[in-house]
C-alpha cells in the first residue's frame, strides 16, 4: 500500500517509490463532505492507490476526481477509479473536457472548470487555475484551496529520489538538479518554457501558498509565494537558456 502523510488538514499524502524511475509517484485526498482525489496515479499503481484510500474514506463516497492534465500518472485509471465510486465525476479544465476526457477517458461527463471557478467540497474551497502548458500541456489547470492554503501543483518542483514527506528546507534546488540531469537524456524539455510560463508561476505567487503539494518529491511547508519566483529562475536559467519570454502585446 502507499505510504499515507497527512500534509495539511484533511489533506493526505498518498505515495509509492518506484525504484526503476528513481521516483515517487503522490496523489491526495481532500476528506470532506464531497472528498476530492487529486490525481489518480497510472493503471499499475491503482490497487495500492485504492488500498490508500480505502483505509482512509469508503471509496463510494468519493465524489471528485482532479487532475492537471492529460497523462497516466495525472488521470491513467479514472475509469477504474469511477467503477469503484459510482458518484465520483472527474474534475479538469474546460479545455481538457472538451478535447480528450470526455471522449477518450471518462465514464461520465467531466466537470469541466473555468478560470478563476471555485469548487466547494464542504469545509474547503477549491480554486481552478487555468495555466496552460504550467506545467504541461494546453489543457493544464490547478487547483489552489483557499482554507489552508495549498496549492495542489502537480510536476512543479519535481524532485527525483525517496525523500522525506514533508520539508521546510529548499526544494527548488532538488528540482533543478532533476531538470538538468534530463536535459542530458530522452527527457529533455520535459517541463515547456515559454511565454506564459513567468506570468502563470507570478500569478500562482501571488496567491501565497503555505503548502506547495507536488506530485513527484516532497510537499513543502513554507513561503510558497518565494519558491515559485525561484521556480521561476530555474526554468529561465536550465530551460530557457536564461531568456525571459513573454507574451506579446497586442
């Protein structure tokens, strides 16, 4: 079964370490009125992802089912997930709904988010962020909840190895290290750099997060607000060859 950490209030941490990859692979559960999964993780991990959850809410009762964007590890087994938890609707941008999850995916019409839309699951309150190709992807959206403070962030600060949970130290260093060592491999460019990367990652600071909650490596406790500007840095220095893009004016 994964390994559970609570990270946040009602928020847990569900992980397997996948040695072959050097990886971890997160999803989190949001426990509340409506509980929201927050990425589904790929077919293969789905029993002991399903054995997580179990052990922490009847997995009928699950009500939606988030994600970043189209990718195994993001929404891999959303059909699996809605066969166990008949009331459970995928929630993803409109973008995503309209150009592969309805039709490729999903067993029941997606709830498809517009930017700056809120998704109430009882106590917390879920912003939808619409970042295209933030991290990848023209569909790519996050959710930011609004109570706490965490930012569900998928493969931002995506760090390599089994590391701890949680941590208050650096992680934007861990996830350059990550960056540089694929530039030299068949994953190169596997975060895009372009003109709406440094006013999507201004935007997601200056909504202050507390906890950052990553996909791959450790959640980070702390001023998400300066992390993300750092984040910022290191996509411009490794992957954009130091050049700031932005988008052009009208």
């Amino acid at each position: 079964m994964a390994q559970i950490t609570e990270v946040a209030p009602d928020l847990f941490r569900m992980t397997t370490f996948l040695a072959p990859f050097d990886l971890q692979f997160s999803q989190f559960l949001v426990r509340d009125e409506q509980p929201l999964l927050f990425h589904t993780g790929p077919r293969a991990l789905f029993a002991d992802v399903h054995a997580a959850v179990a052990s922490l809410i009847d997995v009928r009762t699950l009500r939606w089912i988030g994600f970043s964007h189209f990718e195994a590890d993001e929404c891999g087994s959303l059909p699996e997930w809605q066969q166990v938890a008949p009331q459970a609707d995928a929630v993803c941008s409109l973008v995503g709904k309209l150009v592969s999850v309805d039709d490729c995916l999903a067993l029941r019409p997606a709830k498809g988010m517009a930017d700056g839309e809120v998704l109430h699951t009882g106590r917390y309150r879920f912003q939808f962020l619409a970042t295209p190709h933030v991290p990848h992807c023209w569909e790519s959206g996050l959710l930011f909840e609004e109570t706490q403070r965490t930012l569900l962030c998928s493969d931002l600060f995506h760090q390599g190895g089994n590391g701890e949970p949680v941590t208050h130290s650096d992680v934007v260093g861990r996830c350059r290290d990550v960056l540089m060592e694929y530039q030299q491999g068949p994953l190169a460019n596997y975060l895009p750099y372009g003109t709406l990367t440094d006013s999507t990652l201004r935007r997601l600071a200056a909504l202050n997060p507390q906890t950052l909650a990553t996909m791959h490596g450790s959640v980070f406790v702390g001023d998400g607000t300066q992390a993300l500007h750092d984040l910022a840095q290191v996509l411009r220095e490794v992957l954009g060859g130091g050049r700031t893009l932005t988008t052009p004016s009208p």
